[in-house]
C-alpha cells in the first residue's frame, strides 16, 4: 500500500528529477523511488555496520537509550543526576 509521504528537496535537485524523469519516461515519483532503493542497496554494508554499531551500545536500560539520543557518556549522565529505570 503506498502512501503519500512527501519530501523536500531542493529546486535545483527538483529540476535534475524533472529532466531524468521525463528523458527517461518515468514519473518523477517512479524515479525517485528507484534512485533511494539503488542509494540504500549500495550502502547496504553501510547502514548494517552503524546498525551493528548502535546495537552494540544499548543494553536495555535506559541509561543507554538516554546516552544514544542525547550524546552524554553514561557518566555524565550520573553526574547530571542519573536516569531512573
């Protein structure tokens, strides 16, 4: 099921579409869908490792989760207080 998620880019980004979509015989929809599965299928091993990487640094608790969004050590987090659990 497809939805309507739109995004933004830039105008000059938006002519490229426009002029590969139309030369190519596509929608610019259909072309910008190919290029993300392409960009995200060459960087497969990429995104595997910082996924790896990420899991590697949560633990389970919360401190962890609050130390991966925020960029705070564990121990800066102690020193601010902690994080309950």
């Amino acid at each position: 099921m497809a939805t309507n998620s739109p995004i933004k880019v830039s105008e000059e980004v938006d002519q490229l579409i426009s002029h590969a979509a139309h030369f190519l015989g596509r929608s610019k929809k259909d072309l910008v869908d190919a290029a993300v599965r392409d960009y995200i299928e060459a960087h497969r091993d990429e995104l595997n490792a910082s996924i790896q990487e990420v899991m590697h640094k949560l633990d389970g608790s919360n401190a962890a989760v609050v130390s991966m969004m925020t960029g705070y050590t564990k121990s800066e987090l102690d020193e601010l207080g902690g994080v309950p659990e």
